[in-house]
C-alpha cells in the first residue's frame, strides 16, 4: 500500500509554494482568499455618477436618472457616499441631514457584489456621525418600499425598527415604511422628535 503525505504538511507547502512562486497554479478560491481586497468608503464625486446610475438601474424598477442624483446632491443638506472596492464603485448610500437625524434616502450595491457586508459598512459609516450625547443627530431614518422584503430584512437585521407607516409615499402609490435606528441612548421625549 502505498504511503500518503501528511495533508497539514501538504498544505504547508502549497502555502510555501504561493508565496516564494506566484499564486497562478492556486485554484481561485484559494487565491482570493490570499489576497486581501482594498476596500475604501470616500465622499461621492462626480465621476462616480456612471458607476452609481448602473447600480441603481441594476436595483430598482423605478431607478433615479444622473440629473436627479446631480439635484440632489447640489442640495447642501445630501451626503453621498461610495464604497470602492479594488477601485471599482459597487454601492453607495445618500442621506440627508436633519436637525435631530439622517434620513437614507437613497442606497444600493451592485446586485453581483450583495451579501458582502457593503451596505453594512456604509450604515456603519453614517451611523459614526451620530451624536453620542444625543444634543445633535441622535438616530438614522430611512423610508422603504413596504413590499420591499430584501430591504425590509436588512435594516431590521442592522436594528432598525419600523416607526411609522406612510401610505400612498411613492409614485407608483406603493406605501412606505419608516425604519428607524437610535444608536446612543435617547431621553423617550427627544425620541418622538422627527426633525
């Protein structure tokens, strides 16, 4: 019967091999897996409009048009955010700012790049600009399409908790829901503050 290598051993040296001789013989997995992505978080610029115009065809049925994100994005109040990965745009997050709060208003990642933690790294972003004790921006906002259960899901899944219901909200006559976070703790008098 013929002996076989030790597998720890055998993996050892496929780790050797990678590394003093080149990753190309490695099957893909394990090449991604040794090869970190460059994942930035930065301000929304221009030239990103194209990257972000795609995403937001590829995700919804009524997507806005590069005018509408140029008009938004000229009101003083909008952030825009993008996350790039390996230098390529694969979602962002627009929110306004409020007395008390940010709304989302709009956000998406490119349909091939979900459940990578992308749309969670941006919320996390936003949610950093928050005011730990609770004199500025206290919580984060974002209307959502009430049949949306992807959409749903995700911000209950973050801690967003439905705070209101608006009836009728979208053109199309869809209703919304309200999904709200606190991050720090709020007084139960500032909470019902929507402004």
């Amino acid at each position: 019967m013929a002996k076989t290598g030790h597998p720890g051993l055998a993996a050892c040296s496929s780790l050797y091999l990678a590394r003093h001789t080149g990753l190309e013989w490695l099957p893909q997995n394990t090449r991604e897996h040794m090869n970190p992505q460059k994942i930035d978080i930065r301000w929304l610029i221009r030239r990103d409009l194209e990257a972000i115009v795609e995403i937001e065809q590829l995700s919804f049925q009524s997507p806005w048009t590069e005018a509408e994100f140029l008009s938004a994005l000229r009101d003083r109040t909008i952030i825009g955010r993008v996350i790039e990965v390996n230098g390529t745009v694969q979602g962002f997050l627009i929110s306004q700012m409020h007395k008390h709060h940010f709304d989302v208003i709009n956000m998406a990642v490119r349909p091939s790049e979900r459940r990578k933690g992308y749309g969670t790294s941006l919320l996390e972003r936003l949610e950093r600009q928050l005011d730990p004790h609770g004199k500025r921006r206290r919580y984060i906002e974002a209307s959502l399409k009430a049949e949306n259960e992807a959409a749903n899901n995700f911000f209950r899944k973050l801690g967003y908790r439905a705070y209101r219901f608006k009836r009728h909200y979208y053109e199309c006559g869809s209703d919304a829901v309200v999904m709200r976070r606190c991050v720090f703790a709020v007084d139960k008098q500032n909470q019902g503050e929507s402004q």
